[in-house]
C-alpha cells in the first residue's frame, strides 16, 4: 500500500493544488492525511486536494511523488476511483 501525491498543476483560489490518493485503501489515505495536518474538508470522494506548499511535507511524511498520469492509472487500479459520471450521480 501506497500514498500517492501528483504536481501541484490544478489552480484554484490563487494557488496551486495536487491530489493526494492511496493505491489501495481509504481509511489509510484518511490516517495519512489526518496525521499530516490536511483537513478533512480537503477530501473529494476519491483524492484529497492539497496545496502546493503541503506537498514537500506530505513526501517526507512518506507520500510518493508520482506524476498525475501515474496517480491516475494507481487509482484506478486500486478500483476506489470515482468517474465522472458518478460524480455526476448519473
């Protein structure tokens, strides 16, 4: 089991975000991200969404730096990715 952090490329409120996910299991992503200080509010069905000054912290804590293609095809595989369409409740 892995935690997974891609580059902070998505901008939002003035600033810069990544996605932090897990390759296998969300209470794990949940404890990650509870010990690390990133809110709960942060959490968007599948991924939490982390500033760019976070990320140097969440890679010392223990995170991988992984590209966004590559958090992508882990989230998938892990199958606790959320499509689009089931974000749409279609």
């Amino acid at each position: 089991m892995a935690i997974l952090v891609d580059d902070p490329v998505w901008p939002a409120h003035g600033r810069l975000w990544a996605h932090l996910v897990s390759d296998a299991d969300l209470r794990e992503l949940h404890d990650f991200a509870a010990a690390s200080g990133i809110p709960a509010r942060s959490f968007d069905r599948d991924h939490y969404d982390v500033p760019e000054d976070a990320v140097p912290r969440l890679i010392e804590a223990g995170a991988r730096h992984v590209s966004g293609k590559d958090l992508v095809r882990a989230l998938i595989a892990s199958g606790l990715r959320v499509t689009a369409r089931e974000r749409r409740g279609l």
